[in-house]
C-alpha cells in the first residue's frame, strides 16, 4: 500500500461531503441538525417550523399512499425547436438537468392513492432547469388531466417553478393556455384539481394553471409571486409590505384558500378530494376507530390547526 492510498482513505472519512450529507442547517433560525431526525420530521424545523424545500422523492412519499404512486410519460424529453442558445446551448442546459436529477424534464407525472382515493399527481422538480414549465411540462399535464376525466379521478399538482422555460420560448407560453384549457374540461366534468404552492411558484407557472385550483394550499412561508418583489419595487418606484408575496399575506389578502403545515398536508387533502367526489378517505374511518382515547388530543390539534390556518 502507498502512502497516498492512507491519505486518500483519510480524505474520504474527513470529507466536507460526507459530512454535510449528516447535519442540515435550518435557513430560518440557523439551528443545526441531524439529518435523519429532519427527514423524520418531513424536513420542517422542529424549533421554529420553518419548511425547508424537498425534492420529488420525498414530496411523492409525504403526500400518498405507501407504494401507492405509478409513474407515466416519464420517456417524455425536451426536443429544441428554436435551437437557442444563451449563455449555453438548451440541449446543454437539459443534458446538465437530466444528469443532475436522473428525470427527462422538470415534472413527475403519476397515479397514486392518497388515503385511499385513486388521484392523478403531478409534481415539479426545481431541480430541473428550475422547476420551468416547457412543452413535456405542459404535456404531462395535459395526460395527467386526461387520465383523470377517464378514471373519474382528481388532479393535484404540486408546483415549485420559477416561471415559463425561456429556451421555449412562445412554445412555453403556449403552455399555460394549454394546461388552463385541460382544467377547464376537468371541472366541465365535475372533477376536482387541488393545486399545492411550494416554495418558490412565480412566473407563467403562478399565472396558469397554478392559481387555477378548486382549492389553493400554501405551504407556510412559500414564496408565491409572478415578479419578483425587486422588479415590481424598481416597476411602480416604492417598497413593498413586510411579507409580501409569502403564503400568510397571500391569504390573507384572499388570493389563496389555506396554508397548511406539512404534517397535516396530506389527510387535508384527502379529505377535500373525499368532499369533491363523494368518497370517504380511509383515515376518516381509521380516525373514528382510533377515538376512544385520543378525542381529546384531537380536539386540542384541531383548535390549534383552526388558529394556524
Ligand atoms: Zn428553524
């Protein structure tokens, strides 16, 4: 064995990498934690109940039913119609996207069960070319949407988007219309389309289908915008509120329906998806079984989550 071999092993135990990979720093109040006891916590601090931003893999797992979700049109891949080219080539940029999250384009499509209720989910990858909406994008929901009508489902989509893919240009643009067109003949058929605002949703995302749900959930603390708060400043020549574009104002200001904490994300929307289509979500039945001695701890989460929401 070389000397360089003891210095190679002794780089690796040492390396920043490995150890990053165990601590994660919450952005909000700056407290140090373990990784594996965050992830248990659906990566919201357990100090200040900042929600940190998760990839697909853990959305997905977070919001459905175990084993439950069935991905489709994941061999949908970006062609380049205007061969652009900016500081790099857009067949670069998605080659980088496709070796950085293993995925073709920034939307996961899907059947699962949330609770119990066959749904059709759609989930942005802000990995991707940062979330942006391009023409698989587009499609993808458009199947998504399709598949629903014929199975007599709802849709949820799950966005984090910095906005419509420039490198597509009007062929992006065109996907706001047309995802906004599928969702009309969603609720045309008296199906339900739950859309969920992660941090951040902005641009032609935010001005599509993203504001486009029967409901709008928030999760706490989401930057939601179409501009960002700096152009808008620098556009009309005075600051903003304290707040603005952030999940509470929105409510506030009733341009969203609720903010919902992470932990309670998914039986809230299982629950809305039971009232739009007339099922019952299994916890409903799990929950009255489990009542006899946690009523009171129910009640109590409920007052709480009344005052939160
Ligand atoms: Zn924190």
């Amino acid at each position: 064995m070389s000397i360089l071999d003891l210095f190679g092993n002794a780089n690796k135990k040492t390396s920043k990498s490995d150890a990053s990979a165990h601590w994660v720093k919450c952005k909000s109040c700056q407290s140090l934690m373990y990784y594996k006891e965050i992830e248990k916590q659906q990566f919201v601090c357990p100090k200040c109940g900042f929600h940190m931003r998760i990839g697909v893999n853990d959305r997905i797992n977070i919001l459905v039913d175990k084993d439950s979700f069935v991905e489709f049109d994941a061999g949908l891949k970006p062609v380049d119609p205007l061969r652009f080219v900016d500081k790099k080539s857009y067949v670069k940029r998605v080659e980088e996207g496709i070796a950085k999250t293993g995925r073709n384009s920034s939307v996961v499509s899907g059947e699962c069960t949330i609770n119990g209720i066959g749904t059709q989910l759609v989930v942005f990858d802000f990995a991707f070319m940062g979330g942006s909406l391009g023409s698989v994008e587009g499609e993808k929901i458009l199947r998504a949407v399709t598949r629903a009508m014929e199975k007599r489902q709802g849709v949820i989509i799950v966005s984090a988007s910095g906005g419509a893919r420039m490198q597509e240009s009007t062929f992006s643009l065109m996907q706001m219309s047309k995802t906004s067109a599928a969702l009309a003949r969603l609720a045309e058929e008296g199906l339900p389309y739950i859309s969920l605002l992660t941090d951040p949703t902005m641009g032609g995302v935010s001005a599509s289908f993203a504001t486009l749900g029967d409901i709008i959930i928030v999760e706490p603390g989401a930057l939601i915008g179409f501009a960002g708060q700096r152009v808008i400043e620098q556009t009309i020549g005075s600051a903003l509120p304290e707040g603005f574009q952030r999940a509470e104002f929105l409510l506030e200001k009733g341009s969203i329906d609720m903010v919902v904490n992470r932990s309670e994300m998914k039986n809230t929307i299982a629950d809305l998806l039971g009232i739009f289509l007339d099922q019952e979500p299994m916890t409903a039945t799990r929950r009255r079984e489990d009542s006899d001695d946690s009523d009171d701890d129910h009640e109590e989460e409920y007052k709480q989550s009344k005052i939160l929401y």
